[in-house]
C-alpha cells in the first residue's frame, strides 16, 4: 500500500465512521453515536499527519550517494551535505540531510 492509497483509505474509514455516528445519532444512541464520532476523530486525525508526512516527503532535496575512499576503507557521502556512511547504513534517503537518493548506478539501493 503507498502512502496516497492509506492517505485514501483513512480518509474513507473516517466517512464510514463519520456516517456511521450520524445513524447512531438519529437513533438517539449515545452510546454508538459517541463510539463512532471518537473513531471517526482519529481517522481524520491519522489523515491530517499522514497528508504531513507527504508534504515533507515531496519537499525533500535529492541527492546521490558518491562512493569515496580513504586510507582504510571504502564508504558513500551524500552529495547534498557531505555525510559520510559505511555501505551497510547506505539507505534511499540520508539520514543526516533527509535528501530522498537517486539510483545509481554504482550504488544499488
Ligand atoms: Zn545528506
């Protein structure tokens, strides 16, 4: 599931929730109505970050990993701020930068 289809589902479960506490209102259940307005809240809630995440998602830099050597060893910098990291912490972002990473050809992610 990408993060659009659960930013879609949330938004579904908290309608069907919402719908849902309307019926029970109508019915005068306090009872139902208070259970599903609570469940419907925290969709729309899980909605709201969700749609956050995105946001910081799509506005993050991209960069590339740039393979370099020293005396000892072999490690990968980010091109977008100079952070170093052995090949085991090489990830499809940086975690210093937060830059999301191109492919590259000599550093399969
Ligand atoms: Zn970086």
């Amino acid at each position: 599931m990408t993060l659009d289809e659960t930013i879609k589902r949330t938004e579904e479960l908290a309608e069907l929730n919402e719908n849902q506490a309307r019926v029970y209102k109508e019915q005068g259940d306090t009872m139902g109505y208070l259970s599903y307005e609570e469940c419907a809240k925290e969709h729309r809630r899980l909605a709201e970050w969700l749609i956050e995440l995105k946001a910081y998602k799509d506005a993050r830099p991209t960069s590339r990993w740039s393979r370099q050597t020293d005396t000892y060893h072999d490690y990968y910098e980010c091109e977008n701020c100079g952070i170093g990291v052995g090949l085991d912490d090489v990830r499809n972002y940086c975690p210093d930068c937060g830059a999301k990473m191109e492919e590259d050809a000599e550093c399969r992610l």
